[in-house]
C-alpha cells in the first residue's frame, strides 16, 4: 500500500481524513487498484484508524472488499472496546463471510439497538435455517424496527421453520400491526397462499385484514379470487379501526403492480436479448 495513503487517514483533522476517504471510495468504485488496497488496509489493521473512517468504509465494503478482510471483520465483530461491531456485521454480510453467523447470533443481545438491527440483517444474508431460533424471540421484540427485520430475514432465510415462526405470529398477534409479518409470509408463494387464502375465511376481522395484505403482496392471481370477495362482501373491522374491504382493495392494487412491475423488467431483459 502507498504509505501516503495511510498517512493520509491517520493525520490531520477528522473532517480532511473523511474527505480523503470519499476520495479513495470513489476511485476504488472505479477500480483503481491502489485505492482498495488502502481501504482494505484500513480494515485489516482497524485500531490504528478513527472508527467514523472505519464505520464509512465499511458501508461501502462491496467496492473494495476481498477475502483478506474476513480475520479482521470477524475480530472487531467482537471488539466492544473499538465498538464498531455494526459496521463489522455489515462488512460480513457485504463479503458474505458465513463464518460470522456465531459472533452474529452472540450480538442478538448486544446493549446497542444499531448493533442488533444489522445483527439481524447480516443473519438474514448470511444464516440458514439453524439461525431461526435465535431470529425468533426478536419478532416479539418491543422495538418496532427490531420485529420489521427480524420478519425480513425469515423471509430471505426461507424454509419450513422460518414460515412456522413467521405464521404463529401471524395467528397469534402480539402487536396490533403486524405489516412486516404479512409482507414476510408473501415470500413464500406459492405454497403459502392456500394457507392465506384459508385465513381470509378466519371469523377473526384482524386475521382477514392481514391475509388479505399479505395475498395483495404475493402478485400472485391465485390470490385474486379471494381479495375480490373480500373487497365486495366483507364489512368487518380490526381493533385499530382498519376495515378489511380497504385492505382487500390495497392487497389488489399492490399485486396488480406487482405483475406490472415484473412484466415491465420482462419485456426491458427481452429487448436487452435482442
């Protein structure tokens, strides 16, 4: 690495050494070579940087990162002195170094809200169906973001024992608006639709109203039939005042562009065939 570059990262006030930084970020986006090796540098031997040029990086770890960073990222995901371990969970999920999903699962109890929200994100990049028992509790975390990611990274993570966590939160709600668990279990067409569309038939208003947001968001036109009914027939309401015909109205215009949107990405790779 050009010594100067490093220099040039360590010296000098922080705001001229964030700038430096965003230069090098934008040559390495352009593939210069030297450029990733001070990132990369930077990364490797971490303590000896300030953590916001550290932090910065590493949300842009996809431009220059490589394999050599895989013992660095993995140490300072554990280094709660440094305590930059979002950002090393971040670099993780970047570089796709399954290796990290231990010291992931470990940061679910981290004191910090950022550190176990991209816990939870990398866990969803990165886990397999092991890592759903630990993903499970954080649906019934009492922070809000915290259940929207954590339903988020069941639906990447997929499997029978992401939809069965996913699905008893979904029937047995502990939160009034469970949006992320209905936009969640749409991963999983087309097998879960019957199951949605069974739901939409509940003599629970609540149930119908979230299977109907959940059918609108799996774009799938099995799910039409049921969403119409519901739209035409079903004046029944949630306990925080939601009406599941409106839902049912939404749930269609969102699968309708759903289809629009996939049609749309069809036709432009069709003309880039030709």
């Amino acid at each position: 690495m050009n010594s100067a570059d490093a220099r040039r990262l360590q010296d000098g006030d922080l705001r001229t050494r964030e700038e430096y930084l965003r230069l090098l970020l934008v040559r390495a986006d352009d593939g210069d070579a030297s450029a990733k090796e001070a990132l990369c540098a930077l990364v490797r031997d971490y303590p000896d940087y300030h953590r916001a040029l550290y932090s910065r990086a590493l949300n842009r770890a996809a431009v220059f990162g490589d394999d050599t960073l895989k013992a660095p990222l993995l140490e300072s995901l554990a280094d709660t002195r440094y305590n930059c371990q979002a950002w090393a969970a971040m670099g993780c999920a970047a570089l796709g170094f399954r290796e990290a999903v231990p010291g992931l699962i470990a940061m679910l109890d981290h004191s910090q809200q950022m550190a176990r929200e991209q816990a939870v994100i990398a866990l969803g990049t990165l886990g397999d169906e092991s890592v759903v028992p630990a993903l499970t509790p954080v649906l019934r975390d009492s922070i809000g973001g915290m259940r929207e990611r954590a339903a988020e990274a069941l639906g990447l993570i997929g499997g029978d024992a992401a939809l069965a966590a996913l699905w008893d939160e979904f029937e047995h709600r502990r939160y009034f608006r469970i949006g992320y668990i209905a936009s969640a279990l749409a991963t999983f067409t087309p097998d879960v639709i019957p199951r949605l569309c069974e739901a939409a038939d509940s003599d629970d208003p609540d149930q119908r109203y979230w299977a109907a947001v959940a059918l609108g968001s799996t774009g799938d036109d099995r799910a039409v039939p049921t969403l119409e009914r519901l739209m035409a027939h079903d004046r029944g309401s949630t306990v925080f005042d939601g009406m599941v015909s409106v839902a049912a109205k939404k749930g269609l215009r969102t699968l309708r562009r759903i289809q629009a949107a996939i049609a749309a990405r069809s036709q432009m790779s069709g003309r880039l065939r030709c």
